[in-house]
C-alpha cells in the first residue's frame, strides 16, 4: 500500500506536469474585442449577414463601422441598441444614417478595459490568437508588408518571433475604424 503522503505528492506532480504540457495559453483571462464582426452581431442577434447589410443600407440598428472592407460594430454601441430596445433607426429623408455619438470610441476602448489583464500582466500573443480574439484577417498580422503598410503595433522577439499586445491592437483598431461609407482607411485589397 503506498503512504498517503507519497499519493498527494505523486498527484501533485502529475497536475504540474499537465499543466506545464497545457501550456501558459490554457491559462489567458477571458479577452473580449470591443468590436463585433457582422459575423459577431448577425450569430448574436440570430439573423443572416445579408440582413445586417439591408439594415445597414436602410439606417436600421446601430451605427456601422469599418476597418478596411470589413463591416465592424462597436460592442458598446451595441449594448446601448438593445438596452433601448429600439426597432428601427431609419433616418430622415436627406439626413445620415445610424449616426454614432462623437465619443463612441473613446467609451468603447474604456468599455473594454474592464476585460484586459492587469497593465503589469502584459500578455503578448501570435497572429492567429490576435486573429481569433479581434476578427482581424491573420495576414493583415502576419505579413510583414500588411503590418508595414497598416502600421500595426507589435514586437520583434529575437529577431524572428513576431508578437502582439491585445490591448495595443484595440487601441489601433479603434483608431482606425471609419463610419461605413467613408473611404478614409487603405482598404484591404
């Protein structure tokens, strides 16, 4: 019979080797983007894309956004849309669409601190996990010319490993959204 000493030892030891082969990702807090794709909202609100597109075009719902050629809707906008229980935004004849309110950025990056690590526990991540977590198209990361070109903040580790900082890429996404309409941002051919 083994001691019951050597047991919570050998348990122990197995839970820190688990743990070691999971990995410090296995480990990340929750991180949410403070934009939603049309994929995002459309899944959210149980409607099709296409739908979100016709509102879009008829002034319905909140205000749309764009990074690029991708349709992008503030998270906090959002919320504030539902918590009105609004049916329709339709604008007047002559008037713009789903207007925003002057501070919508500045309120969603503050939105979205709440779910950031601690500002001495910053974590930085690949491509693809920047990619996952913002809806942002992986090459727009991981091509050297796109980040060049779209300067995205990130990190040259040992001259090779490429890393990004979450709360760096909300910030720059933020900025660099457009209202829908506008052709102010170098689209994403």
């Amino acid at each position: 019979m083994i001691p019951s000493a050597d047991l919570n030892r050998a348990r122990e030891a197995d839970t820190r080797e688990h743990e070691l082969r999971r990995g410090p990702r296995s480990q990340l807090p929750k991180i949410r983007c403070p934009v939603l794709s049309e994929l995002q909202l459309a899944a959210r609100w149980n409607v099709t894309p296409k739908t979100l597109q016709r509102w879009c075009a008829e002034g319905i719902g909140p205000p749309s956004w764009r990074i690029g050629k991708q349709p992008r809707y503030l998270e906090s906008e959002v919320d504030a849309f539902e918590r009105k229980a609004q049916v329709a935004r339709k604008s007047v004849a002559g008037s713009s669409l789903s207007r925003s309110s002057p501070t919508a950025l500045k309120e969603a990056i503050e939105w979205s601190a709440a779910f950031w690590p601690p500002a001495g526990e910053r974590i930085l991540l690949d491509c693809h996990e920047v990619s996952s977590i913002t809806g942002l198209p992986t090459y727009w990361l991981a091509e050297r010319s796109e980040r060049s070109r779209l300067s995205v903040p990130h990190y040259v580790l040992g001259g090779k490993v490429i890393r990004f900082c979450i709360e760096q890429i909300f910030r720059w996404g933020l900025d660099h959204l457009v209202p829908r309409g506008s052709s102010d941002l170098p689209s994403d051919a």
